[in-house]
C-alpha cells in the first residue's frame, strides 16, 4: 500500500532498541528491520514488496538524517588486494538513481509509490533464439527466495530461479523454451541473466550500485559493489556501542536506567561522564 514518509533521524533509545532488535538477523531482514524503524507497524509488511533500489533509496535519505551525507567505505585491490578509502556523499549515490527515484530524493515527505515494481520488456538473443518478455525489477520479497536456495548468482539454477522470479509467468515459459534450444544451457542462462542486468540497469541504476577505484599501490582499476544497508549497520552498530559503553559508566557510578541516561543531551551526558572521571 502507497503512503507518504516523513523520514526523522531516531532517538537515542531507538536506535539501541533498532540494533537489539536486528542484531541477529541475516543482512535481507535487517535490511528490511532498518526501513521499518522508520515507518508506521501498520506499513513494515509493505517493505517486502519494495524494489531493491526502492529500499536502498530510502535507506540513503534514512543514513543522511542519522549520519549526514559523508560516506567513506574501504576497499580491497582486485589484484594487490591492498586497502584503498573511497570517499563519496549520499547526494552522488542519489543522483545517479532514475527520475522516478529523483523525484522522490528532495520532498519533505516520502512516497513509496515510487519503490512499487512495474513491467519492462526485454528483447535479446539467446543463441539461435530470440526471446522477447516482460519483467520487473527485483524486490526484496526475491532475496527471501533466492536465499533458500544457497547458491551464487553465477550458477544456471539460480539464474533460473531469478528469471523466475522477475519475469511474467508467460515470459518465463518463452526464455525456458529458449534455453532448451540452445546447445550450452550453462552458457545461454548466463548470457540471458547478462542481458537482463544491463536492462535492469538501464531501467534504475540503483538496483545495484558500483564504485570504481584506482589502488594507490599497484593501478589497477577495481569495481566494488556498495551496499547501503551494510553500511547504515555499520556506523549504527559503531554508534551503539559507543552509548552502551556511556551507559555502563553512568549506570555503574548513579544507578539510573539505561533509558534514562539514553534519554539525556548529549551535552548532560557528557558533562556526567567527565564528572565520574574526575571523581
């Protein structure tokens, strides 16, 4: 169901109830964990019908109001494997998105109308085969599916499990028949998946979003995929742990409540923990 978001950053006691609450999840549910923070209990069910680019969009503006628009990432070499720092901003990330998604980036109030999947066509060749269908784009509801299944993307039966998932039933019969006439089914499904990302990319660049980098040690051009939600966790888990440790010494020295001393302005707590060193 369609509604509108005014995204606010959460408070302090939210934030370690959010972290409490995901902490053990697998990265599809915590994702989803972390954009329901954020929205009314009645519309969490909502989320798993959002686009993957969807979500990550309103992740993006949710790590902007928690954390600002700075984004730095660390990243390994593909072939020195030595550690480069990539450094960007939210407003890049965003910029790079589809005007559907743009239009969405600088209102006051979110509409998820935006993130709701629709049918595309795709026409290309599989060997002697041409195949024309109809697919969306990924939703989180298929990370739930194709994590059942363990296997990588690289590998032709889960290529099928995400044309599948994706294509309209019709089109998904047409490719199948396709694949069957063709002489290397390994070949021909990753042909296909190639050819349905590209236009999928086409579609909304922020289905998957790739930085490239050039290592300080030996040049060579690397490609890395960014990943929001793992880096909203990150920082969010940074920043827990830091106020656990605050209420630990405060709790220890005064005996008040973790959601008491949580509760407090940063400028109080500060003032009491410097307070109890000095003592």
């Amino acid at each position: 169901m369609p509604m509108r978001v005014a995204i606010s950053a959460l408070t302090n006691n939210e934030r370690v109830e959010l972290w409490e609450r995901a902490a053990d999840m697998l990265p599809p549910q915590r994702a989803v964990a972390l954009v329901s923070a954020y929205l009314s209990s009645q519309y969490e069910g909502d989320v798993v019908d959002w686009t993957l680019a969807g979500r990550d969009h309103f992740l993006l503006l949710a790590y902007r109001a928690e954390f600002g628009e700075s984004i730095a990432v660390v990243c390994a070499c593909s072939e020195c494997t030595a550690k480069t720092q990539l450094s960007f901003t939210v407003s890049q990330v965003l910029a790079s998105g589809s005007e559907r998604l743009k239009s969405n980036t600088e209102a006051t109030e979110i509409n998820t109308e935006a993130y709701l999947p629709y049918y595309e066509t795709l026409d290309t060749e599989l060997g002697m085969a041409a195949f024309s269908g109809r697919f969306r784009l990924p939703i989180v509801r298929d990370l739930f599916v194709l994590a059942s299944s363990n296997s990588p993307l690289s590998k032709p039966h889960t290529q099928s499990e995400f044309a599948q998932c994706v294509l309209d039933p019709a089109s998904y019969r047409d490719v199948l028949s396709c694949i069957d006439k063709s002489e290397d089914a390994a070949s021909a499904w990753r042909a296909f998946y190639l050819a349905l990302e590209a236009r999928m990319l086409e579609i909304e660049p922020l289905t998957i979003v790739s930085l490239n980098s050039a290592c300080t040690e030996c040049g060579a051009e690397t490609a890395h995929q960014f990943d929001i939600a793992n880096q909203f966790w990150s920082l969010l888990t940074s920043d827990v742990e830091r106020q656990l440790w605050d209420v630990h010494l405060l709790a220890s020295a005064y005996g008040w409540s973790s959601h008491d001393i949580l509760a407090m302005s940063p400028a109080r707590r500060r003032q009491h923990i410097a307070m109890v060193i000095d003592s």
